[in-house]
C-alpha cells in the first residue's frame, strides 16, 4: 500500500474554473499487480484542452468525472515493476498525472495515448517530455506540417505564439523557410518571440487594433494561420489570408470557459473567395508520426535551432493555480508542476 | 453595324438588389473583326454569384462596372463568322450574357472561364448548357467530388437543395451511393427533391426547428455537407455533423445582400473535436474536369439518372426580375431568360 495525494474534480465547472473546482485528497494504491508498475511522479502537465474535458459531454476523450482525479501528461520513475519491460527507476512518460504517485499498465501506448513509455534523457531533460518532446510539440508538429503544410517563403501566423504549442509551431516554421509571425498576451513576450525565438514578427493581441496589426505584421497577408484562440483574432485572420490558405484549428481557448457561445467571425465567407480550408485536428490522431517527430526535433533541439522556456509550480497542491494561470497566460511556453 | 438591347448596371446596390440596379439600353455593336464572331443570343442564365459582382472590390472575378453591361453565361448562335473554327448556325457557349448581341473572341476558353465553346446539343438541349452541363453542373460535380469526397454509405446534405447546384449535388450523391438529405422553402420544392429526385429526406428549413429537421432528415449525422446558404442552417449543420467530415463552401446566398455582415456560427469549435475540414471553392479553378464532367453527366441524363429542371423568363427585359428571383427562391432548378 502506497500513499498518494492526488487531485479530483470537485464540481464541473460553469464558465471559469476556480479553486473550488479541484479538491485534494488522499488515497492509498493497491500494490502493482503482474504487468503493472508502481510510479511515482516527478513532473505533471497541464494543458489548456483539459477544460473540455471537464464539460459532461461526448468527445474525443472522455469526460472527467466529478469525485475522480483528473488525468493529464505526466513523468514517473518506477518505483515498483512487476513489468519485465521497465526496472526500477526507469523514467516514463504516461497520462495518470495530478496525482504523486500512479499504478500504470504496461507496456503500451505511448507519451500521447496514455501508457508507460521510457524516456530517452539523453535527448533533453525529463519534463521536455511533457512539451517540446510531448503532446505539445507533436500538436505544433502535426497541426503545421500536416494540416498547415507550409513551403518555404510562405507567411504563417500562429496566436498563443508563446505557449508550449505555439512557441514550437513559430520556430518549426522558421526551420521550414517561413516568414513567421506570432501574437501573444504582453510586450514580454513579443519581444521573446523576436528577439530569442526568431520570429519575424509578433504583436500583443491585446493592445492596439487587430486588422492592422496583422497588416503590419504580415504585410504579403497569412497563407497559413496555426489557430489557438478563436474569437477577434480569428476573424481578423480571415481577413488577411492569402487564397489558398490553410487554417489548421488546434484550440480556441479564448472560448473555453465561456457559458454562452459566443457569436462566429463575421467573415467566413471569405473561405470561398479565397478558396481557403479550415481544417481542426487532434494530436491523438497523429501518434503514427511519434518516431519522425522524435528524431526531427532531437535534432533541432541538440543543434540550438528550436529553444522552449518552462513556467513551473511546485508541489501538487499548486497544480490547480497552475491550470487557472493558462487561462491568463501566465505561462512562458510549457506550464509544469514539479511533484518531487 | 448590329442594334442591340443590353442590360448595364445602373448603380451598385446597397443591400438588396432592385429594379433600379439595373437599366436597359440599346447600342451598336461593330462588325466582328478578324478571327471574331458575331452571335445572337439565345439564352442566358441568371446567378447568385452575380450579387458579388456588384459589390467594388477584388475578388476572383472582376467587379461589375457602372454603366457597362452585365456580363454571365449564355448561349448564343453564330450570325457572322470570321473564324475559321466556327461556321454561320453554330450554337456556342460563352459568358457574355444579359445582351441580345455580342461579338466575341474564338476560339478559346470554355464555358466556364469566357470565350465561345459549340456546344452538343445531341448530349442535351442548348438551355442544358448553362444548367446541368455548364457552369452550375461543374460546381455541382467538382465541389461534390473533389471537396466533398462522399463514400458510398455516407450522409450527404444539401442545402438550397432544388436550386440549379443543389439539385445536382443531391443527385450525384445518390449516383454514388449515399444517403441523401436537402432543405428548401416549400412544400412543393420538398416533395419534387424526394418524389422526382429521388432524395432520401428533405424538409423545409423555413418551417420548424433546424436542428430537429436535421436529426430526423440525417439520422446517422452528416458526412459531407455542400453548402450553399450559410446562416442558421451552416450553424445547425456543425452540431450535426460527424467525426472528421468535410464542408464543401460553395456559396452562403442567405448573406449576400447583407448590410451589415451576419455573426458567424456560435459553434465552429467543433471542427477541432469533430476533425471536421471546411473548403470554400471556386467552380474556374476546375476547368480541368470538363471532359470527364461533360461524359459523366450527359450518360446520366441520357441515362434518366439525373433529372434537372428550369424555370424560364421571356425577353431581355425580364433578366432583372429573373435574377432577383433567385433570392427568394422563385426557382426550382435552373433559372433562365429565353432571349429569342
């Protein structure tokens, strides 16, 4: 038997989550059984995609229950193994996070669908397992080259421009031969996107009047738009793409919490003139790219051309403060929580 | 020196077009020149895409100009030939309509990009032209096709279902073994789309909730939506649509006369769920598909497996009512003026 403390969903939500969405609490774990592994967890994730889950409703994962802990993308070392796959004090990834210590089938699955996968530290450090070599950068991977499907010399805008998805998105593009350009939430991080992730260009989407921004920003217009926000900016967009452009719909957080929805661009039509595609995607789709994305941004990472910051929390009663704080951006690119 | 009646635009409408949009004149065309044609029309049609035009600004076709003749499609007969390619009595296909005379360039081009095309009037009547096998067909055939991309057993819905497009798209998507759905404005449009056209469902989306008439008309949701209208019926669309289905955009008429621009749909998110894609698309980029469009519909309709309709105005001077038909729906299928 193992203590653990571990997070629940107290209450769904309506609109904005609060602190009173979560409740701590303590549990014992039944010993790992054959097959199985005890973890215990060093690193937890959490991700703006996760307030959907918290709705009570059919989609592509399912939704969390109130009184269970919550899940989400995490890093353990094996503490037990009964598992002749893993040994004690292997580091995996796995997605039984929010809680310090996990009793994990394996193997199988990997870092995006769930399961114990070991983790190869000597290609970045263990949490890199939760953003740029995770869920995060196979989003940013996936959703530009798949769906996005940039050529060189093309322009391409991403919002959020310095989360843990965007931040990859940008500098991805740039290794693709694009100019890039990126919104995000304050001067700081503007000047971040320019001056250390070598944006082309990048404005805070908060002051100043959108459509021109874009304009200035993107003066041959936006062929491919990496969309993470939703809302003004979105149509604002619509208004600067190129015909033939692409708009690869990862998230719209600027929505997520909202408890009526709120009205569409006023401009979709623009989608025939221009011959544009909208086109919205999840990662989990895409695990049959884990090897290729794996290797390329090893690479990129190792050779310097692909940098990520980390905001971190410690301790697993701050995970809640740290999921409320995606909502304000208080994150430099990847949110984590330290557990040990 | 040929006396001509043709209609112009007399001011850029503000809103819905009116009478007062449009003003008939008569002029003097001058002989053709060298490699010309002199042709007499016989018919032209009558578009929604037309309402774009009228509007001043760039757009994958030019503006109409005040005080110049309309232009569109039409069919015409060739009174006068200085090109070795056509002969005095030819019937050609071209896109300088709402005019009883005009001399044009030949050979080149084809019905749908401008230029004079003979027509086969052994595959189907001349009126067929601008219908079926012209402009309104290929839209039909290509975005269906290539944008839509409906498997035999999936759903397919369309709306402004008894318009020119929509009739054929509902039924080429039977000829492809799927189940079909459609809304139009009445009754009588409903019965013909399920008693004649041999849709599966239909119903009249003035009338009752849209997003009831679309679970009882689609009951194993939507694959593949053609989209004609926007509005309301693009909102309710989303919500019933199905994991990783495809929106092929081709028109939104219920805004083209907009003043100001409608709010977009309140649920666009679900294309990130849903993986849903949405393609706005232009009938001049599939040129390319003429031939196989061309053999494929004219073995449907020699087949009795597509059906088609028209509704026929007399005389030049009847174009404007013609053309503001078009958006109250006084149409079933193709809407056309007999010029002579």
């Amino acid at each position: 038997m193992t203590k653990s403390r571990q997070i629940v969903l107290a209450a769904r939500p309506v609109g904005r989550p609060t602190h009173d969405t979560f409740r701590l609490e303590t549990v014992e774990l039944r010993d790992p059984g054959e097959g199985q592994l005890l973890v215990r967890n060093l690193w937890m994730s959490v991700d703006p995609y996760m307030r959907g889950r918290m709705y009570d409703r059919p989609s592509y994962v399912p939704a969390f229950q109130v009184g269970k802990p919550l899940e989400g993308g995490a890093i353990g070392q094996v503490v037990c193994s009964r598992n002749a796959a893993f040994a004690e004090g292997d580091l995996v990834s796995h997605s039984a996070g929010w809680r310090e210590y996990a009793v994990l089938d394996g193997p199988g699955g990997n870092a995006v669908s769930g399961g114990a996968v070991k983790i190869d530290t000597s290609l970045a450090p263990a949490p890199a397992y939760l953003g740029v070599l995770g869920m995060p950068g196979l989003t940013a991977y996936a959703g530009l080259l798949v769906h996005g499907r940039p050529k060189a010399g093309e322009t391409v805008f991403v919002s959020a421009a310095s989360g843990a998805v965007g931040s990859v998105v940008g500098q991805i593009a740039k290794i693709q031969g694009c100019y890039v350009a990126g919104s995000a939430g304050s001067q700081e991080k503007v000047d971040h996107l320019k001056h250390s992730l070598g944006f082309d260009a990048a404005f805070n989407y908060k002051t100043g009047d959108l459509d021109a921004e874009l304009r200035k920003a993107c003066p041959k217009g936006i062929d491919v738009y990496f969309e993470n926000v939703g809302g003004p900016q979105l149509q604002a967009v619509l208004t600067a793409m190129n015909p033939f452009g692409r708009i690869a719909v990862c998230g719209m957080i600027a929505q997520y919490n909202a408890t009526t929805p709120p009205a569409g661009p006023n401009n979709l039509i623009y989608v025939i003139p221009k011959r544009l595609s909208i086109r919205g995607f999840v990662v989990t789709d895409h695990s049959d790219l884990m090897p290729e994305f794996t290797r390329d941004m090893a690479g990129w990472i190792k050779s310097g051309r692909l940098k990520y910051q980390e905001t971190v929390h410690e301790g697993i009663e701050s995970a809640p403060a740290a999921f409320l704080g995606l909502f304000d951006g208080e994150n430099n690119g990847k949110m984590l929580v330290r557990l040990a």
